[in-house]
C-alpha cells in the first residue's frame, strides 16, 4: 500500500511505495500512471534520469521554475535536501533533509522552483529521477550547498563537488 505523507516544504510530498517481499526477494512498483496522478495533478512525465555517483559526492541543490521532479535512490544511501526558493511560497527559503535508500524506497515529490541534491553515503549511490519537462541549459539555478544564508546542515564537511555546486553559481 503506498502511502504519501506531507512535508514541511509546501507541495513537496514523500512518497512511501509498498513493497511486497517473500523468500526470493521483494517487489517495489515504483510508478503508476493513475497512482501518481492523483498526487501530482495529473503531470506528464517526459524523461527519465540516472546519476550514478560514489561515496561524498554532493550532487545539487538544483532547480528551475519549470520542471516538476519525482526522485528515488534505486541502489545505495542518500541524504537529500530540498530548499524552497519559490519567492511566493509560504515555505520560501526553507529546507528539509531526507533519508533516501535502495532499502526504504521512499520518494520526493519536488515542485518547480524548489531545489533538488543529494550527497552519496554509501560506496555507489543510484539516484533516479523522473522530470515532466526537458532540461534547458541556462535555466537551472544552483544553491550553494554551504550557502550561510540557508543555514544547511550536511552529515558532511567535505564533499566531493562539480565547479558549478562548488561555486552555487544561478546558471
């Protein structure tokens, strides 16, 4: 049985699959057409995306004002923060953390405008997310991850950073 859960960050949903498991495994459905409409006001995903990444590695805090993101961890551990930077949001300029897992399945459901990371805790970390629009360079705005403005709080002092996290640089 799915069950969705409210955060603190307004129209960002934790999204907890069911998960049947028996002596050869277990069985996640990770997305259903008619399931997520009802939680996602009926959004058409277009593309799917990987990140494969080793352990320290601090991918984000990642965003724009146009694509509504659904992401999981497939393999490994994460710890994601979401940040609101939606100036018309009751929630803008808040974060939340999260515990992601190939263990405990569980989902974000992450509006435009609010911004998306994750840091890999385990060895290999799979990170899939489902996009209902096409990436478009130039659009994206980029958080640094150790902005003090925000006030972020990493398991973490020294990650392993791409130029563009490094910098939080809005490209």
């Amino acid at each position: 049985m799915i069950q969705v859960r409210e955060t603190s960050l307004h129209g960002v949903w934790q999204i907890v699959p069911g998960v049947f498991e028996d002596h050869r495994g277990r069985y996640v459905e990770l997305f259903d057409t008619e399931v997520y409409s009802e939680i996602a006001g009926g959004i058409s995903w277009v593309q799917d995306d990987l990140s494969v990444s080793k352990k320290a590695v601090l991918r984000g805090i990642h965003g724009d004002f146009e694509t509504t993101k659904l992401v999981t961890v497939l393999h490994g551990e994460g710890y994601a923060i979401l940040a609101d930077n939606r100036k018309d949001s009751p929630s803008y300029r808040r974060w939340e953390s999260f515990s992601l897992s190939g263990e405990n399945r569980r989902q974000l459901l992450i509006p435009k405008g609010v911004g998306n990371s994750v840091l890999a805790l385990s060895d290999t970390l799979i990170y899939f997310y489902k996009q209902d629009s096409h990436f478009v360079p130039g659009r994206q705005f980029t958080i640094a991850w150790n902005d003090p403005s925000w006030g972020f709080e990493w398991p973490i002092e020294e990650p392993i950073l791409s130029e563009r996290d490094r910098k939080g640089c809005y490209a």
